[in-house]
C-alpha cells in the first residue's frame, strides 16, 4: 500500500514500532515490527484485523504499557512515549469496574486528582451520569448491572478525568446488537460534545465505519497495514450502499488475509 500524507496534527506517532515480550524466546517473531502509523487528534479510528494480528499489542503500546525496542517507539504529542500517562485511557473488553464501588463512585474514582471543588465536581458526576444514562443506577454496584451498562460506567469513569486520548479495546463485544448499536451512538454523541480523540480496537466492520472517521484495517506478520480509509464522507447509515460497499471490502479482505 502507498503511504498516505503525514497528518497536519497527529496524536499518535507510531515510529517504526518493535514490540518485544518478557520471556518470549528469540526466535518468536513479534506480531509488531518496524511497525509505523500516524493517528489524528480528535477524531475516531477504529482498528480492524483478525485476531491475533497485534491489535491490542498496539492499543497498549499506544497507552504506554509496550515494552519498545530502542529502535523506535510511539510518540504521543511529539514526545516518546516510555510509560502509561493519565492524559491516556484504556477501556477493556470487561472487568473495567471497581466491585466494590457503586456506578456512582466508580465514575468519581479519579476526580481526587482532577482540580475544581467538592461541589463543582459532584455536579460534573451528576451530569457524566445523566449523559451515559446511568442517573437512575448510580447507587448500584458493577454485579448488578447489564454488561452495556458496565460499559458505560467504565467510560464515564474515563472521561470523568478530561483524558486527551480514550483507547478502547473491543468494548461492546460482549453486548447484544440492539445495546452494541446504542452503545456506538452514544461514543459519537460523547465525540461530539468532547472531540476527544478515540482510538477504539473491534472485530465488528459495521461498528468500525458507524463510529469511525477512519477505519484501518491491519494484519499479516508482522503486522501491516492493509487498507486505511477515511469514512467521514460515508453516511452513517448502516444500509446505505456506500456503507455496505465498504464493508464488504473489508470483510473481503480479512478473509483473505487470515493470520
Ligand atoms: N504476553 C505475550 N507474550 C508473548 N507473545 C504475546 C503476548 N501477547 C501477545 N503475544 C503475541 O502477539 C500476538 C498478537 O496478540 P494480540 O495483540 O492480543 O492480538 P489481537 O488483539 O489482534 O487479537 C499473539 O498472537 C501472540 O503471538
Ligand atoms: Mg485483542
């Protein structure tokens, strides 16, 4: 594939990335090498590619988690990033809750270290509770909750702190298609009214060109960039032809490219 134009304003980047494992043996080739790849502030891009390609490997490296060899490395804001920093969040497919903490504390767990006082910050938790649709759940605690409504609380709680970049990794696979489809026009809305940038990992093509400004898809090993489209043109239809068009591309794709 040609390389597209270096970005105006990236966030993310990805400079001949290396990742290496602790305790991999030599010979285990890396699913990430000499890997590069700009990432726009302020927009949604999705990840697509099979599993097992290196699409979490790479969402952690961008949340400064990889260990990178010294060759290359991610820059965040065009600094090198070594190691996690709170401007960065992750979201996991599950199990990004507190147990022990209701909906509503769990969405005020990293308000201590945010400024503004008690009061400016119980009304934020208000209103971020309102905004997810979790006002009439706050006083719930993470077992009683439906999994969309676990997931909305996770990304409550990560946009409670003004993060700069949210990555998500596969966040809505575990929901129904009716709850996954609420979920991804809930992350426009939330785009919409924070233009945070958005880096979100999903097996689901649909779902990459619902929510994404650009859709990647990766694969091969190591792990390249096979098709990297700009979907902002697209309605976001999910029957428009356009729409399908794309994603049987994609899934053609995929499927050709099994790794
Ligand atoms: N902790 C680890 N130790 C050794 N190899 C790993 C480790 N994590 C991931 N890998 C390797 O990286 C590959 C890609 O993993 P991953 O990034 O989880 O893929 P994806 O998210 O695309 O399904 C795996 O197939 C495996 O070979
Ligand atoms: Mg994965």
């Amino acid at each position: 594939m040609l390389a597209p134009p270096p970005l105006q304003d990236p966030a993310f980047k990805v400079d001949r990335l290396t990742v290496t494992f602790p305790g991999a043996d030599a010979g285990a080739r890396s699913p990430i090498m000499d890997f590069s790849l700009e990432i726009a502030r302020g927009e949604i891009t999705c990840l697509l590619g099979p599993s097992g390609c290196g699409k979490t490997t790479l969402l952690r490296a961008l949340g400064g988690f990889a260990r990178a060899e010294n060759t290359g490395g991610v820059l965040f804001q065009g600094q090198w990033l070594r190691a996690p920093t709170s401007d960065i969040v992750m979201i996991f497919q599950e199990n990004n809750l507190y147990p022990w903490l209701t909906v509503r504390r769990n969405v005020a767990f990293g308000l201590p270290y945010c400024e503004g006082t008690r009061e400016e910050k119980r009304g934020r938790v208000e209103a971020m509770l309102r905004h997810v649709g979790l006002e009439a759940a706050a006083d719930q605690y993470p077992r009683e909750l439906s999994g969309g409504m676990r997931q909305r609380t996770a990304i409550a709680r990560a946009l409670m702190v003004d993060p700069k970049v949210l990555l998500l990794d596969e966040p809505f696979s575990a929901l129904d298609v009716a709850l996954r489809r609420r979920m991804q026009e809930l992350m426009r809305a939330i785009w919409a009214s924070t233009r945070t940038t958005f880096v979100m990992v999903t097996h689901n093509v649909e779902e990459a060109i619902m929510v994404g400004h650009r859709v990647i898809v990766l694969g091969g090993r190591p792990m390249s960039v096979l098709l990297d489209e700009r979907t902002d043109a697209i309605p976001k239809d999910r029957y428009a032809p356009e729409t399908l068009a794309l994603q049987r591309r994609i899934e053609d794709l995929i499927e050709s490219r099994r790794v």
